[in-house]
C-alpha cells in the first residue's frame, strides 16, 4: 500500500489522549493488552481471522507499584508473556501442520536461544570488540581511569546501537519478519487510531502513523541510552575498589584485560534489571506526555528506530489490530464477557457474526439467526438467552452454516432441519423444503380424518413426508405417502413411522386401492416465474415446483384421476397458490361437491377441499 497524501508517520491528526492498552506484533497477528484483559487476533492458514482472550491477573502486590521496581517486573513479565503469544500465534500459523507447532519444549528453546543471541550481540560482541580497541591503542595507559570508562562506556554504547541496527536492517529483509514488523506498524495505527479520538474502521487506521512512544523498540533504545550512563557509573565505583584495567594488569599480568572485561561483562549483565526499570519510566513518562515538537525530541529517536521495525501494513492486517483491539475494550469494560481460545466464539460475537454474513448476503430475515444458532447448538430458542460462548466444535459449524446459506442455501438445507407442526424432519436438496402453508393443508386433513372417521389416507407428491407425518401422529388412519422421486421417498421414509407405507409412483400410476381422504402438495409455480423467484426457492427441486405455463397442469391430472382412488364419500384436500384456488375449483366442480377454499394464517386463499360425489 503507497503512502497516503497527508498522513505523517512521525504523527497522528487530532488531539492526544494516551491509553491503557498496548500490544505486540506476532506471526500473522496482533496482540492487544488492557488492564484487565488481553487478545490474540491471527489470521489463519485459510485466511480468515480467529481470537484467543484471557483475563490479565490483578496486579496489587507493592512492587506493581513501585517506581523502577514495577519496570523491572514489566519487563521480565512481558519477556515471557511475549515469547507466550507468540507460540500461540505460530500454532495458528503452522495451521494443521501439527509437526510445525512449537509445543512447550519448543518454546523453553525459543526462549533460551533468544537470550543467548541477545546476549551475544548486544553484551559479548561489543566488550570483545572494545577489548581489541582498547589493546590495540593502549588506552588505559593515555586516558586517566575516569575519562578511560566513560570512553569504555560510549564506545560500548554505540558498538549495541550499530549492532541493534544491523539486526533490524537484516531481520527486515526476511519475508516472515518483515509481514510482522508490517502487523507491529497494524498495531500501532490502531492504539494512534483510537488515542486520537477516530472510529475504528480500517479507513481511519491506515491513516494513522505507524509510529508509537510505547513501542518496545523505542524501550530498546531507552535501554541502550541508559546502560551507557549506568555503566559508566557503576564501572566508576568499582575503580574506588581497584578494579580498573591497569588494577587487574598488575594483578593478573596478561590476562588482566580479559578478567577486567568478564567482570564487567558480568555486572553488564546483573545491571539489566535496573535498567530495564529505569527505561520503563522514562518511556512512561515520556508517553504520557502532549503530542507536541517540543516532547517529539525526546520520542524522535525513537521514531527513527521503528523505521525499521514497523512497516505499513495491508487492510487485512488493520483490521485483525482492529479486531484485538476491540476485544480488549470490550473486555476491560464488561468482566462478565467471557474468554475464549482459537476458534471459540462468544454469543455476542456469533451474532455479530451472523448479522454482517446476513447483510452481507442481502439476507432480511434476522430471526432466521436463532434458528441457526439453535441448529448449531441442539438448544431451544428460549435456551439461547443462557448460553455465553460456541466451543470451537461449535463455533466452527456455525462459520460453515453460515456461509452455506450465505451462498444462497435455504437455512434447512444448510442444517439438513425442517420444523413442521413441532415435528423434526430430515431434509436433503433432493425435496422440497415444507413451509409453513402447508401445515394448513396437513392440519385440515387431519380435521377431516378426525370428524368424518376416515381410515385410510394417502398423501400424492409426499416430497419429505411432512404430510404423511403430521397425519401419522394425530389420526390413527393407514397412512400411505407416494412420490415420483427415489431421491425423496428415501427422505420420507427416514421421517415417517414404519406404519406409513411409502410408493415409488408417478402421480397415481403405482398407487393400488382406494382411499377415504387424498392429500396433496403439487407444483403450481408457473414455469416462466420460475426463474425470477428468490435464489432460496430455485435451488430446490424444479420437478417439485413446475406446475406447467399455468400452474395447474397436475390438478387437472388429480380432478380426472382422483375419483377412482377415492372411496365414496372421500375428500380431497389440495394446497394451492395463493391465487389459483378459484381455477382448482371449477376444474374440481364435474366429479366434486362441498368444495371449500380455506386461507392460511396469512389470510391467504391456500387449501381447496372437496368430497367425491
């Protein structure tokens, strides 16, 4: 991404309020710490971004709040805490790769080898190089003790400054390193974002600097600063104790410059964790204070170092920053939300997720979202009020699902569910899915079974068997469903009770005996609004919903056939378009009496009942 007309690295538009929350870069993520709380954002193998949350300890013991002391603890807490999220990020960067992931024993190794780099380059590298120099122009017999280790002391100091930077230089050159030194300059956009005062959208974080006053590589500099003039005075008091370079001369001939160095190098060492301490507050300090010229001197070097350490990053590096970020927020304001592990969700993210998939999608139906979640869940939807966070399991069908019916998949097919009448029903893509119109049909079939003291019944065109099942479990009538397609005679019979006898038959061809009632759910679409219906309905079976250039073509087939499978006095019951009950009933007026059109909770014209004259 170039760089944006107006937008400074070296400062953020707006006014300055510092916050709470920091970060770090990892690999293929951010992580954002509160007071309270802290997420892990990556992305993923597939690309898409997962979080991980934890509560933060209280801090309450008195070294969390003593000056220097407190940095101290900070740092050897971050130390670990850091190389902690890292090893998380990489499980989620090795993806499935399980022999990839670094594992506990792979981590203390990180850590160690970590140390012994940092050790060597920034402690070992720079003595033995300031050894040769100090050999090589006998310095200690030209200086005088105290100019001799404030020389010591600057020339250390920079040797860890040229070294710092040479690592960087080279580190940055590394695809891997330099894709996390673009999420490092994610996360600090972010934090600049939201400290001055911007809604957090990915527009408004790329526009921010990739520079921060609390970025651990400006500790670093702190760190390298202030080691020079801690060094130099506890070098200082030790010459009091004869501990000079001519001292150790005299006393060990000519390893005396060695054995000098090594107990310098040592104290290098025990000195760090006060001057991790004492860059702690000074980049408290220095944080803490306006975003003005006048306190961007004491940030400036800083500012240059990240140069090399924060690169700008893509949109989709904004917006996993933006995401962590987010959490966090979200978290330190609210104890009761709760925490979660790489791919887990909790319900307030699942139904944020579920709204931006809908609306994304065009989908208008919101409550279709509990359905959902009730299908994922196996719970009621009175049940969901109760439930704080998806386990990963969860979760992860739930992404599934969603994307499913995102594409256009009507929602029982995505969850292989159908509701009808409080019965459960499998469903496939191989019928058509029952909706609620038809539970007027089943019912008023189920009403005359009940008065007129049917006994047998057969539902034509069975599909799922929603019919057959609703007249199954309410009436004690020999059911018998019948339908064109193997397909969904398989369907069926997982529905129904094994009292149900279920034909391979097309329309009455196979169907043997007669009946007291015959229910039915033809196709009436007609076949040119086929196409222009919703995607949710053209992705079912077509043969399930053309009913020809008007949409009658199978009533005419049922008005001519019917009578010879119905018993005398046998109704016949028909669902319908809502505007096509008039056209059914004159076709039905030749061999039919006692017609009746009945509407559907909608108010709409849907069932045509008859009875054989």
């Amino acid at each position: 991404m170039g760089k944006k007309k107006g937008i400074s690295e070296w400062k953020t538009p707006g006014k300055y309020t510092p916050s709470p929350i920091g970060g770090q870069a990892l690999l293929e993520g951010v992580m954002m710490r509160g007071k309270r709380s802290t997420a892990v954002c990556c992305r993923d193998e597939a690309g898409k971004l997962v979080l991980y949350t934890e509560r933060n300890p209280e801090r309450k013991k008195w070294y969390h709040r003593m000056p220097i002391v407190r940095g101290t603890v900070a740092f050897f807490s971050s130390l670990a805490s850091g190389v902690k999220y890292i090893g998380k990020s990489a499980d989620v960067y090795a993806g499935s790769a399980e022999d990839a992931k670094l594992g506990k024993g792979g981590m203390i190794f990180a850590v160690a080898l970590a140390l012994v780099l940092a050790v060597a380059l920034f402690i070992v590298i720079p003595t033995f190089v300031w050894m040769g120099i100090d050999a090589l122009f006998h310095l200690e017999t030209h200086l005088s003790p105290t100019v001799h280790i404030l020389v010591m002391s600057l020339v250390k100091g920079v040797l860890k400054v040229i070294v710092l930077i040479l690592y960087l230089l080279v580190t940055s050159r590394l695809k891997d390193i330099r894709r996390t030194y673009m999420y490092h300059g994610a996360e600090h956009r972010t934090i600049n974002c939201y400290e001055h005062g911007m809604q957090l959208t990915v527009e408004n974080v790329q526009r921010c600097s990739t520079r921060h006053a609390r970025c651990g590589t400006t500790f670093l500099f702190y760190t390298v600063f202030l080691s020079i003039i801690v060094m130099a005075f506890v070098t200082w008091l030790l010459s009091f104790a004869g501990i000079t370079t001519v001292g150790m001369q005299a006393a060990a001939h000519g390893a005396g410059r060695f054995l000098y160095n090594l107990i310098i190098m040592g104290v290098g060492l025990c000195s760090i964790p006060v001057v991790a301490g004492l860059s702690y507050e000074l980049l408290r300090f220095v944080a803490k204070m306006p975003d003005n010229a006048f306190f961007l001197i004491f940030k400036a070097p800083g500012f240059a170092l990240q140069a090399l350490t924060t690169k700008k990053p893509d949109d989709g590096m904004a917006e996993a920053a933006i995401a962590a970020f987010s959490k966090v927020l979200e978290m330190d304001a609210d104890p009761s939300v709760p925490t979660v592990d790489f791919y887990e969700m909790t319900m307030k993210d699942a139904r944020a997720y579920l709204e931006k998939t809908y609306a994304d999608a065009g989908i208008e139906d919101k409550s279709e979202a509990d359905w959902m979640l009730c299908a994922v869940l196996k719970v009621k939807r009175n049940e969901l009020g109760h439930i704080n966070k998806l386990d990963k399991e969860s979760a992860q069908l739930l992404i599934k699902y969603a994307e499913e019916r995102a594409s256009g998949k009507p929602l029982d097919y995505v969850t292989g569910e159908s509701d009808f009448y409080g019965i459960k029903l499998h469903v496939t893509e191989a019928v058509h899915l029952p909706r609620p119109e038809t539970e007027t049909v089943a019912l008023e079939a189920v009403r005359l079974i009940k008065e007129r003291g049917y006994s047998t019944a057969l539902d034509l065109m069975t599909g799922s068997g929603c019919i057959a099942a609703l007249i199954a479990e309410k009436t004690n009538a020999e059911v018998t469903a019948s339908d064109i397609s193997e397909e969904a005679l398989a369907v069926a019979r997982g529905n129904l009770p094994e009292r149900v006898k279920t034909v391979l038959s097309d329309m009455f061809e196979n169907v043997g005996g007669s009946f007291d009632i015959i229910v039915s759910n033809p196709p009436y679409i007609r076949s040119g609004e086929l196409d222009g219906l919703q995607r949710e309905v053209t992705c079912q079976p077509r043969i399930a919903l053309d009913g020809g250039a008007d949409g009658l073509d199978f009533y005419r087939k049922i008005a001519a056939q019917a009578p010879d499978h119905l018993n005398a006095g046998g109704a016949l019951v028909l669902e319908t378009g809502y505007d096509q009950a008039a056209d059914v009933v004159a076709l039905l007026k030749g061999a039919f009496c006692d017609i009746k059109v009945i509407k559907d909770i909608g108010g709409r014209d849907r069932v045509v009942t008859a009875v054989k004259k």
